[in-house]
C-alpha cells in the first residue's frame, strides 16, 4: 500500500512539473516572439508608418481590439511586366534595377 502511494504521489508530482515546465516554454516562445516584433517594427523607415505600428501593436498588448486599418497610402504599388520601368539589355534579358523613395527601398525587375 505505502508502495503504491508513493508512485501516485510521484506521478502526481511529475504531472505538476510538466504542466510548469510547458508553461514557462511557452511564455519563453511569447517573449521571443515580442522580441522578434520588436525588431521587425523597429525596422520600418518610415517614421509615420512605424509610429503607427506601434500604436496597434500596444493595443494588442494590453487586450484591447485594435480594427483593421488601409495600409495602401504606405504600401508601393509592384510593377507589371508591361510597364515601362522594365529595361532590356543586350542579350534581351530583364535586368533588376533599384528604385529609391524617401521612405522605402524597393527593387524593380
């Protein structure tokens, strides 16, 4: 009898310690996570368009429902294979040129 109680309570420990461990791995991945957000928001060029971020981002932080937002006065729009951006040299291939603008780098094929 004593045998088998210590085994149940052994278990039971067990049980609990798995349940802490998985929860402090996952609060570890959440941290990481935030982190990674950090950096990827800190990264934006643009002043306007980081502050912005960040604002929604804090919103989401505290629990509060941040609504969907147009992005597209920030966004650049991609060029299509018509436009006359596209340069060919002399093998007849498309060659990547880059284009500049005060708040972004993008580059054009």
């Amino acid at each position: 009898m004593a045998i088998e109680a210590v085994a149940a309570l052994f278990f039971k420990q067990a049980e609990d310690t798995r349940k802490r461990a998985t929860e402090l791995y996952n609060r570890l991945r959440l941290d990481d996570k935030q982190t990674q957000a950090i950096s990827l928001i800190e990264s934006i060029e643009n002043q306007e368009l980081r502050d912005f971020v960040k604002a929604q981002w804090a919103l989401q932080i505290v629990g509060l429902e941040s609504h969907s937002v147009d992005l597209s006065p920030y966004s650049y729009k991609l060029p299509l294979p018509n436009d006359s951006i596209y340069e060919k040299d002399e093998q007849n291939k498309t060659s990547v040129t880059e284009k500049e603008s005060p708040s972004t780098r993008h580059f054009i094929r």
